[in-house]
C-alpha cells in the first residue's frame, strides 16, 4: 500500500502539477503581468520540449544512474520550481524608485549606474516595461579606466584610484590644476557617451523625464548637461537596499491581509 500511494504522488505531482499545473498557471500569469505574449509562448514551448525529450533523456541517463535517483532527483528540482514562481524578479533599478511609483506619470527612462553596468528601464504611468529595458557595459569603472590612460598619455604618470574617485564623487580634488582638468574632461566625455547610449535607447529629454540612480550617478551631476527641470539624480547607494525592503515590507502586509 505505501508503494502505491508513492506511485499515486509521484505522478501527480510531475504529470500533474509538474506538466500540466505550468500550462493553467499561464492565462494567470499574463493577467497578472508577470508574462508578456511573447513569453508566454516560450513558456508553453518550453514544457512541449520538456515533455517530449524528458523520457528520451532519462533512457540514456538511467544506463549511468539508477531511476530511484533519477525520481527523487525529478522531485527536487519540481519543488524548486515551484519555489522559483513565488519568488518576485524585479528589473535592476526599480526597486530604488518602487515606493514613489506615483510619482512616475507619462514617460520616464530609469538610468541605473553601477560598477561595471549601466541599466536602463522605462515606467510609463507608473508601471513599468517589461519588454523595454537593456543593460550596456558602461559603469563607473569603465570611466576610471579611461581616465588612468589618458592621465598616463597626457602626464607620463599614474594616478591612484582614490583621487579619481574623488573628483568622480565631488567634482574636485587637492591636485595640480593640470592634471585635474585632465580627469574631469575625460569625465565629461565620458557622461556625454552616457547620453549618447540614452538617445540610442530612444531617449528624448523634452517627451520624457530621466530618472539617475547609483554609484555613477554623481558623474551625471558633476560633469553633465542636461535640464535639472527634467532629471532628477538620486545619490543614495543604499536605495536599492531600502527599495527591497519596501517591497519586502509590502509582501509581508499582503500576506497578513489574507
């Protein structure tokens, strides 16, 4: 009798819920707008493939492995599955403005500025666009690179790192005249390739606001041009942190809710 009710379980759960619990979630998912069409599609793509290759894959696998692992193996990642569609994924950036979404009427490119990457996403009417957000290799250390060769072209001399950063952070330092118009002007170049890569993601400051977030941002506000009327610079790189824990505070009342 344990036999059979493991049976029962087992395929309940990996026919059941596994196969055919995915294809019902869809139209829910949609409606909820956690997919698009397109995604959508995928989805139902991907559990067809998965369907047909699965008992393909498991008659080579089960020559190497027996089909006891095979099974409790199965069962773990169909958990960890399940587990994944409660977890939310939010854009890089949004969860830095998620409390102020109010705030985000019309048209407004979220730019988020890190270390090693530039993100860019769109909120129209206070929601954002799932199908409109890039991520181009253009952070803050791209830009002390630049400015360590151009020093070294120009000086014949190495800068440290803390004296660029810096200039980056307050738009000044206790150095030579010389070597420091040397890092702002590489700064300032470097801030209108910023706008550059923007205006190829269809930015156009006088139809839509920008919105500047993260470590980079300060290389916005002391080096570039733009109308302060229409971007607003958020310095604070702690946040995302604080937007994550909004966001977490907000499940947590939903739940209670219930």
């Amino acid at each position: 009798m344990p036999r059979i009710i493991a049976c029962f379980l087992m395929t309940f759960v990996s026919n059941g819920l596994a196969r055919f619990g995915y294809v019902v979630l869809i139209p829910i998912l949609i409606l909820s707008g956690r997919l698009n069409q397109s995604e959508s599609y995928a989805l139902g793509i991907a559990v067809l493939v998965g369907y047909i290759f699965g008992s393909l894959f498991i008659n080579l696998v089960h020559r190497f492995i027996s089909l006891e692992f095979i099974a409790k193996f199965s069962l773990f990642i169909i958990a960890c599955s399940f587990l994944a569609c409660s977890v939310d994924v939010f854009p890089q950036g949004f969860a830095a403005v998620a409390d102020r979404l109010s705030d985000f009427r019309g048209v407004n490119m979220i730019c988020d500025i890190g270390n090693g990457t530039m993100n860019i996403m769109f909120i129209n009417d206070k929601k954002p666009v799932s199908g409109n957000m890039f991520t181009e290799k253009y952070g803050t250390h791209q830009c002390l690179l630049a400015v360590r060769e151009n020093v070294m072209r120009v000086h014949h001399t190495t800068v440290d790192e803390a004296i660029i950063n810096r200039v980056f952070r307050f738009g000044t330092a206790d150095i030579k005249e010389d070597y420091l118009k040397t890092i702002t002007d590489t700064a300032t170049d470097y801030v209108e390739g910023i706008f550059w890569r923007l205006r190829e993601h269809e930015y156009n400051p006088e139809l839509m606001r920008l919105y500047v977030l993260g470590g980079g941002s300060c290389l916005i506000r002391n080096f570039g041009v733009y109308d302060e009327s229409r971007v607003t610079i958020n310095d604070d790189i702690c946040a995302t942190a604080k937007g994550y824990e909004y966001l977490a505070e907000l499940n947590a009342r939903k739940g209670n809710s219930r």
